[in-house]
C-alpha cells in the first residue's frame, strides 16, 4: 500500500513483512489516533469535558465497527493549497509571538485563511517553490539506500 507521510512523500509498504508485534503496533497508534481526532474539538476552551469528549470518541469507533471510514482524495491542486495555509499559519502564528501574545487566544486557522486569500498569488508562489524544493531534495536519495 501507498502511504502518504506528507511533505510531498508517498512510501511504498508491504505490509505483509511487517512483523505480528509490529503490526498490533501500528493498528494501536492508528486507533487511538483516529479516536483522539474525533474528539479533538471537544476542549475546556469549548466548554466540553471528559464526558463529552468519550462521547465523540465512542461516536466515531461506532462508525468503524459499521464499517465507515472517511478518506482523503488527492488532487494536484490540494497540495499547493495545504502549503499555502501552512505558509500563512506560520506567519500568523510568527505575528502574535512578536506582540507577545498567546496562540490560544486566536482563530490561528480562521486568522491564516483570511491572510492567504488576501495574498493569494504571493502564497501560491512562495508554495510552489517550497514544494519544488523538497521534491528536489528527494533526487539521488535510492543512490544512498533511500
């Protein structure tokens, strides 16, 4: 299988060669992974509490035990967009460290959506060359044993 571990990096795993211990591992930090997302919205900042985020987390291992599973599909174009709202979370999250402020006291994301599309086409470029970049780091790595 394909697995996407971001930064532009698909791996090819075979699964099959991955040890029973291993594997009990891997489905371990899945599950608690996928668990603890269900109810990552679920914060004291919200007014949520255990009760609620055990609720969200038992919701969502529910869905699986019924066999549903939400996907990500790839398109070219998500790639450049995920950069540009990293670029733009980076240099919010950089602005309210200069002022000295708190991240916990802003819409980090809502603040990075709005700074991207005002400065759609400087993003989209500076995305594009960080993304060529890395690709290009990624050249001559199987010369190595990568």
């Amino acid at each position: 299988m394909d697995v996407n571990v971001g930064r532009g990096i698909t791996l090819a795993v075979d699964a099959d060669r991955l040890s029973a211990d291993v594997m009990k591992h891997v489905v371990y930090i899945g599950l608690r992974n996928i668990l603890m997302d269900a109810h990552a919205n679920a914060t004291k900042k919200s007014g949520a509490g255990p009760d609620e985020a055990r609720a969200l987390s038992e919701k969502k291992l529910d869905a699986m035990y019924r066999g549903e599973v939400r996907t990500t599909t790839h398109r070219a174009g998500d790639e450049i967009a995920r950069e540009v709202l990293k670029i733009a979370v980076e240099r919010v999250k950089a602005r309210i460290a200069e002022l000295g402020k708190k991240l916990g006291d802003y819409d980090v994301k809502k603040l990075a959506a709005d700074l991207a599309a005002k400065n759609a086409d400087e993003f989209r470029e500076l995305a594009e060359s960080r993304l060529a970049d890395v690709k290009a780091v990624g050249v001559g790595l199987d010369e190595i044993g990568l």
